[in-house]
C-alpha cells in the first residue's frame, strides 16, 4: 500500500539517484555525479517533469529531457573512447535544449561530441559538444572526433544551438576532427538565429569546420549561422593544402534574414567556406560573405642528412593558400550580395639549414665549412578569390558583393648560414675555406591580380678558417645569392622583389691571410602578370668579406668582392583580347565615348543615382565593419614612431580615423589618410618606454545623411545593428608602440632620503622619503607620526589616521595621499592608482592581469623619468627574501600586500629595482631582481603612489 509520501512524490519531487525522473508534474530530474555513477557506467540523466529541468547525464549518458516547461538536461562526457551524451530535449512548450557532452579520449578514432538536445516551442537548441581527442600513435588514416550539432530551436521561436568543435589529433599523418553543424531554427519560426558550425580540430590535416545552421524551412526571420573555422596543420610542412576547410554559412529565412558568412580557411591552405544566401521566398536579407582561404603552411627548415654531413640542408617549399569562398546571393526585392572571400597567401619557403663546423685537425689543411642550405620556395597564393553573390533592390537595382582578391605569393626561404673553416694547429697547415652562404629562395607565384611573394635572403657566408705559423688563412665563403621575386598573377599582379645577397665571409688567420669571400648578388624582381603588371625590384647586394690577418711577419689576405644588384623585373604583357572580354562587361573607344558625351550623359547621371541610392541602402541595413591592418615604422631619432591604420571601409564609402583613447606617455597626431604619429614625452625619449592608444575606424561618417532624412537613416541603422542585420559602423584596435632607449630611470642618488622606520608605520616613512626627494626637505619621523594621529581618517571615517606608534596599525596608502594633498608646508601632489578592476566603494571586482602589469610597469617608469617620486604596495616577504640579510619567520605570508617602500630607480637593462625601504636595516638602495618585485608588487594589483612637487608661483 503507498503511503501518502508516495502519492506526493510521484506527482511533486526531484529525480533521485533510485529514481532519476522526477514526479509527473513539477520536480527535477536527477543529475549524475562521480559518487552516484561509478566506473564507466553510462548513466542517462533523468527527466523533468511537466515543470522542471531534466537532468543531466555522466560518462557519456544523454541527459534528461524536460516536460512542458523547463530546460533539458547536459549530455555527460564520455569517458575513454566512447561518445559524449546527447542534450536533452527542451519543455514542450518553453525550455532550452541542453547542451551535448564532449567525446571521450580515444586511442584508435576519435569519438563524436554529443548533439545538442533540441528547443519545443519556444526555446533555444542546445550547444553541441567538441569531439574527443585522438590520442597516440594511430593509424595515419584516424582522425580526431567529430563535433557534435547543435540543437535546433523552438518550433516558434528561438535561436539553434552552436555546434561543438572537432576533436584535434595527436599522431602525425593523422585528421583533426570535422566541426559539428550548427542548429537551425525551428520550423515555423517566426524569430531566431542559426548556430554557427563548429571549428574544425588541428592535426597534420586540419578538420573541415562545420556548416552554420539556417532558417526553418517555413520561418519568417532567421539569420544564418556562420560556418566554422577550418582546422590548422602544423605550421611547417610539406608542399600540399593541409588546412581543413572553412563551412558554409546557413541559410536565411525564407521570408526575411541574411545568409550566414562562410568560415575561414584552416592555417596549411584550407578553403574558405561559402557564404549562405537567403531564404527562397527572401524579401528582406543580405548574402553571407565568403570566408577567407587559409595561408600556406610554411616549408621545412632545412637539416643535414647525417650527424656527419657538414652542409646544410635545403629548406622546402611553403605550400598554397586557400581559395576564398563564394559570397552568398541576397534577396531581389530588398537586399546586398555577400562580398567573396579572399584567397590566402602562400605559404614562407623554409629556411636553408645552416652549415656545421667541421672540427680542428692537428695535421694537414683545415676542412670546409658547412655550406648553408637553399632556402625554400615560397608557396602559390590562392588561386583565386570567391566570386561575390547577387542581390538587388526592388528586382532593378544591382546591389552586389564585391570580389574577393585572390592570394599572394609567398615569400621564399632566407638561405642557410655558410659555417667557419676548419682550424689547424699544424704550423704548415692552410685553414679551411669558409662555408658558402645558401641561396634565398624564389618568391611563390601570386593568384589571379595578385603580388607575387619577395625573394628569400642569401644566407651569409662563413669566415675561413685559421691556419698554422707557415700556412695560409682559409679564404671567406661568399654570401648567398637572393631569391628570384615571384611571377605576379594574371590579371595585372605586380611582380614580387628580389630576395638580397648576403655578405661573405671574412678571411682566415695565416701567415697569409685568406681572402675575403665575394658578396652575393641580389635577386631579381619578379616578372608583372599579365595585364600589365609591374615588375619587382631587384635585391640589394651583399658586401664582400674581410681579408684575413696575417702572423707577425705575414701578408693579409685581400677583401673579397661586393655582389652585383638584382635586375628590376619585367612588366607583364598586356591582356589578351580574350582575357579582356572575360573580364570587362563593355568597351567602348576614346573616339565614341567622345563623339555621345551629351548623349551619355545623362544615362551615366541616372546609373550613378542607381548606384548611390543602393550603397547607401546597403549601409543604412546590411552594413560591413571596417577592418584595419595596422603597420609599425622604426623610431625616429627624436623617438616618434609611425603607425599606419590602413583602414578598409568595406561598404564602398570612405573611412574616418580618430582616438579613443589616448596615450599616456605621450600624444598621437593623425591625418585624414589614417597616419598616425606618436610623439613620447621629452623626459623618455632617452630612456624609452611602452605606450598604447587605441585608434578607431569608422565607415558610417561618410554615409551620413543631413536632416530630418539623417534622422531617418540613423534610426533604420540602428534597428538593422540591434536585429543582426548591419554591423557596427566601428572598429577599434589598440596600438601598442615601444620607444627604445636606454632603460633606465630614475636617480639611485636619492637613497640619501632613505630613513629607518621605529615603528609599524612603513606607509609614514614611506610618505616622509617621497616628500624629501621631490622638495628637498624630508620631515622627521616624529612630525610624520605627530601629524597622522591628529588628523581625521579618510579610509576609516570616525577615527584617526595614527592610533598610537604601539599600535601594529599602520597608516592606509588612502590617508597618506590625503595628508601630503593637504599640508602646504610640503608643496607635494598625489595620486595613487590601482590595475585591477574596483566598484565606487573600493571592493576588488577583478585582480590586475599580467597585461596590467606591463602597463603599470610603464607608468613607475615614466614616474622616474620625469623626476616624481614613486610609493608602491608590496608583500615584503616576497621581495625581502632576495636580499642577503633576510631571515623569515615561521609562518611567512606570502600573499597579501603588506608594506610599503619607495622606488628610487628601476634598471631594465640589468634587471634590478632600487628601493628606499623603512622596513629592514638594509633597506637604502636596496637592490631587488624585477621578476620578484612584480611578483610582490601584484599582491595588491600594483598599486602606485606618484608624488609631485607643485610648481613654484611667484
């Protein structure tokens, strides 16, 4: 007979591990754990009742599913090689599906991630899980697992889940994992977004990534998922396309949405993916954008045969990039073509294996020295960029993507080091000749339109060896010969640069010197495409080698000879009528154009207004964000540096640059064409710094509309940023410049301000050492103490700053900034700045990264340099321990920042930081490794005091 607790139960619980479902109307199913399911087990997690979540799974079991309303269960990983768990299925009516559990580790074929499990009505699919990872020495044909897909959405509404990633693989020869699919929406959707595929594993062959999921087959609105990263290969190879490919985007929704872009082609050649079209019946949607193809693997150093071979190896050939994925097609009736993806570069040649030394012999003549190996050609670009999709406004109005460019060629291989000639002690003995320099490899062709790659650099040649009292030096090796530039594609790429010849080796000691080697010759540029390419330029030349110096009485050896320029490359031949007709939509002649100017006028009026109402269409709703590919220039001798932005507006309107964020040790100016220039302040242009500021790209200021029509355009736009259809008009990047200089800052001199605290009072001491070095007047320990217990506490309100000299509670850093910001009779001004993240009241949010640490670093620098005086918070223990005198107690404390000194100077080139320390009697000048007071100066998220002497008035 059940009793009354029975009857509750099997209408209202929780699942238990006797009884993993929950009661048929409200409870939890049961979620597995280690103590519950033991071994290896498959344990499935329970389902949920009518309201409630399902449970999740353990070792690979599915989870629970849940009732009408509630989220599914988690799949549970599997354990060695078996499958990861299935999510478990949403409520009916509300709930996500859970997310699908990761694939065990496996020593034969990686195992599946488990698929998300999938929404009911209203919901989101689950996210599948990654595929597990091959492990040991499987067969060349085993591959890492697959990703599993993710869950669909809700049958209404709702977003499908992503896929999980492919599992990589261990064993060489072997196939990273594909990507799982992404989810699409639900069937009748009528709002939701496709899951994005998953990224393909790395291996010695990349995964291909996962297609993004798409709209239902009957939904209203759906953006498609973007496809998945293709997987890497290792970034030396042979000369094959080894990248896994990028997915496809998904498909839109059959009335509204955009196509989801193609995913990136794995490093080692891979495909970029296809961007996704829209929906069949689409009235409102943009193409996906082709994916990019990925950059060739680079070819292999070069290595010599045997332990007993001297010379250097040839470095192999970089492989081919990946071809860029096709755009997506958008809709006719209001809608953009995706652009194509661009081609990837080909892959750097390997660089020549270097030459070895041959020994010394005690009789007879020196041996040669190890040749420097060829350097490796450079890999093919990609063949060819997508081609862009189709799409128009009201059925008449061409608002295509544009093209992507194909690849250019990569750079070839810098040629190996020529070694020394070998050296006898055998008085009548020659020296060695030194080893050749290795040629630079050629520059890999460019795909279609594109650049060839530059020509690789010649190895240098080795010195000759040293010879006996009566012998001669061994003569210089000459310096490598450059690398031919690459051929540029067809279609007008420009030709790659000639690699530059190396210098030669100097001669050997002897009684007559050795001769110095010649220099090699520079490479010559590569020859323009077709189309009217321009040529490379041809490399610059290699010096010779020194004569050799010669024994007392002796005849130095004669300087080699400089190597010869490479010669510039030819332009290419023009376009055949052919090509020209495959690639132009209509010619027309000088003398026609001229003689139905009035004529064409206004039908080019009319096109130009076709165009300039579909690109700003195409910005107001399916926007592309700019990109930027920023380049750095060497320092000028004032210390400015020069940052090009290289900004891309990707909509067809122009870009405007500004700052975001300024620096800090310094200023920034800009033009109009994106150059940035910083400019450090006077005080670190000697000994240099590390400075940021973040500069942004913008494309929408060009397409601004004036008026109540702005207005207008500004709020579509936004509504089209908000639903997923536009990008954001804004990029920022952050721009890192290093300043060169000495490294050094400060003045150790101010250890004449060092005093010796009496009491718990280092913050006091501290305080009294930072005032005498910026005013030249340090007060007394007994004014410090006097002034601190009358006056009121800021960072404890109520009390004194100083309870008593007896007291071991010492002055907070708050209080002294107060104090020093507060008396006239000192004339100082101070800040303190902590590099974590902290909320208004002063609580600790997040901890100072190691990024943190670099910038702080930067700013106690730029303190010194200008003369301040610094205060930081740091664990004593920590950067006690390194001086000699110390001795620790029992029970050291090495986490908390507990003390505080002054930094008199910091030494980056020896690595050491100077202190004024009250703490220990050993504490003036105190000199402490940087390594170790980072370490104690992070206990307390690099907290920095600077004290600044206020300017005199008059």
């Amino acid at each position: 007979m059940p009793t009354p607790q029975d009857v509750v139960s099997f209408f209202i619980s929780n699942g238990t591990a006797a009884h993993p479902n929950a009661g048929i109307i409200a409870g939890n199913g049961y979620s597995w754990t280690t103590d519950t399911c033991t071994g290896s087990t498959v344990c499935k997690g329970g389902n949920g009742g009518m309201f409630g979540d399902g449970g999740a799974g353990f070792n690979g079991g599915n989870g629970g599913a849940a009732g009408w309303f509630g989220n599914g269960g988690a799949g549970g990983a599997g354990v060695e090689a078996g499958n990861g768990g299935r999510g478990g299925r949403g409520g009916l009516i509300a709930g996500n599906g859970g997310a699908g559990g990761a694939g065990g580790e496996a020593f034969a074929q990686g195992t599946k991630g488990g698929n998300g499990g999938a929404a009911g009505m209203f919901g989101n699919g689950g996210k599948g899980g990654a595929g597990g990872v091959l492990a040991g020495e499987a067969e060349v044909d085993s591959s890492g697992g697959q990703g599993g897909n993710g869950g669909s959405g809700g049958l209404y509404l709702g977003s499908g889940g992503n896929a999980g990633a492919g599992g990589n693989a261990i064993p060489i020869g072997a196939t990273g994992g594909n990507g799982g699919h992404g989810g699409n929406t639900g069937l009748m959707s009528v709002w939701g977004y496709g899951g994005a595929g998953g990224a393909g594993g790395a291996s010695t062959n990349g995964g291909n990534g996962g297609n993004g999921g798409s709209g239902g087959l009957l939904s209203v609105f759906a953006n498609g998922g973007a496809g998945g990263v293709g997987g890497t290969s290792p970034t030396y190879g042979d000369i094959g396309d080894h990248g896994g490919n990028g997915g496809h985007g998904g498909t839109g929704g059959l009335w509204l949405g955009n196509g989801g872009a193609g995913g990136t082609g794995g490093f080692g050649g891979g495909d970029g993916g296809n961007g996704g079209s829209v929906g069949l019946l689409s009235v409102f949607g943009k193409g996906g954008n082709g994916g990019n193809g990925g950059v060739g693997q680079t070819g292999l150093p070069g290595t010599s045969e045997s332990l007993t071979t001297v010379d250097g190896g040839p470095g192999g050939d970089g492989g081919p990039g990946g071809k860029g994925g096709h755009g997506g097609n958008g809709s006719f009736v209001f809608g953009s073509g995706g652009d194509g993806g661009q081609g990837g570069q080909g892959g750097q040649g390997g660089q020549g294996g270097n030459g070895r030394y041959p020994g010394n012999v005690a009789i007879g003549d020196g041996a040669p020295g190890g040749t420097g190996g060829a350097g490796g050609n450079g890999g093919p670009g990609g063949a060819s960029g997508g081609a862009a999709g189709a799409g128009r406004y009201l059925f008449f109005i061409a608002a295509n993507g544009t093209n992507g460019i194909s690849g250019a060629g990569g750079n070839g291989g810098n040629g190996g080091v020529g070694k020394w000639g070998g050296y006898t002690t055998d008085p009548d003995g020659n020296g060695g000749l030194g080893g050749y320099g290795g040629r630079g490899g050629n520059g890999g062709v460019g795909g279609a339109g594109a650049a060839g790659g530059r020509g690789g650099t010649g190895g240098t040649g080795g010195p000759g060896g040293q010879g006996g009292a009566n012998g001669d030096g061994g003569d210089g090796g000459a310096g490598g010969d450059g690398g031919t530039g690459g051929q540029g594609g067809t279609g007008g790429g420009d030709g790659g640069n000639g690699g530059w010849g190396a210098a030669a080796g100097a001669g050997g000691t002897g009684f007559t010197g050795g001769k110095g080697g010649n220099g090699g010759s520079g490479g010559d540029g590569g020859q323009g495409g077709q189309g009217s390419g321009d040529g490379g330029s041809g490399g610059g030349w290699g010096s010779g080698g020194w004569g050799g110096s010669a024994w007392p009485g002796g005849t130095g050896g004669s300087g080699g000879t400089n190597g010869s320029s490479g010669n510039n490359g030819a332009p290419g031949p023009a376009a055949t009528a052919a090509a020209v007709s495959d690639n132009v939509v209509e010619v027309k002649s000088v003398a026609a154009q001229a003689n139905s100017t009035a004529a064409a006028t206004p039908a080019q009026t009319l096109a130009s207004m076709w165009s300039d109402l579909s690109r700003q269409l195409t910005y107001i709703f399916f926007n592309r964000t700019p990109t930027l590919s920023p380049q750095w220039y060497n320092q000028s001798s004032a210390g400015t540096i020069r940052v090009d932005a290289n900004g891309v507006s990707n909509n067809g309107y122009a870009v405007t640059y500004g700052v975001s964020q300024q620096p800090t040790h310094g200023t920034v100016t800009w033009d109009a064409t994106g150059k940035y220039t910083y400019t450090p302040y006077s005080t670190l242009v000697t000994p240099g710094i590390t400075d940021r500021f973040t500069i942004t790209v913008d494309n929408g200021t060009a397409a601004d509309l004036p008026g109540a029509l702005g207005m207008l355009q500004n709020a579509l736009h936004t509504l089209a940023v908000r639903l997923g259809l536009a990008k954001p008009d804004t990029v920022e990047r952050e721009i890192v410049v290093t300043v060169n200089g000495t490294g050094y800052y400060g003045n150790r001199a101010n250890k004449v301000w060092w005093v010796k605290q009496s009491y718990q009072n280092c913050t006091l001491m501290a305080t009294a050492m930072a005032v005498g070095q910026v005013t030249g007047t340090k007060p007394t320990e007994e004014e410090m103490v006097y002034l601190a217990k009358t006056t009121a506490s800021v960072a404890y309100p109520g009390r004194r700053m100083y309870l008593d000299e007896d007291i071991a509670k010492g002055v907070a850093v708050k209080d002294a900034v107060q104090l020093m910001n507060t008396n006239p009779d000192w004339g100082v001004t101070a800040s303190t700045k902590r590099y974590g993240v902290y909320d208004d009241a002063g609580n600790r949010i997040t901890g100072a990264t190691a990024a943190d640490a670099q910038i702080a670093l930067s700013d106690l620098e730029a303190a010194l340099a200008a003369g301040n005086a610094t205060m930081v918070t740091i664990n004593s223990a920590i950067v006690w321990s390194t001086q000699p005198g110390y001795r620790s107690s029992a029970t050291p404390n090495y986490t908390d920042g507990n003390h505080e000194a002054v930094v008199i100077a910091v030494d980056i080139p020896n690595g050491k930081v100077y202190f004024n320390d009250s703490g220990p009697g050993y504490g003036q000048d105190m000199a402490v490794p940087i390594g170790a007071f980072l370490n104690g100066w992070q206990s307390n998220d690099y907290e920095l005091t600077i004290v600044k002497a206020n300017p005199t008035t008059t």
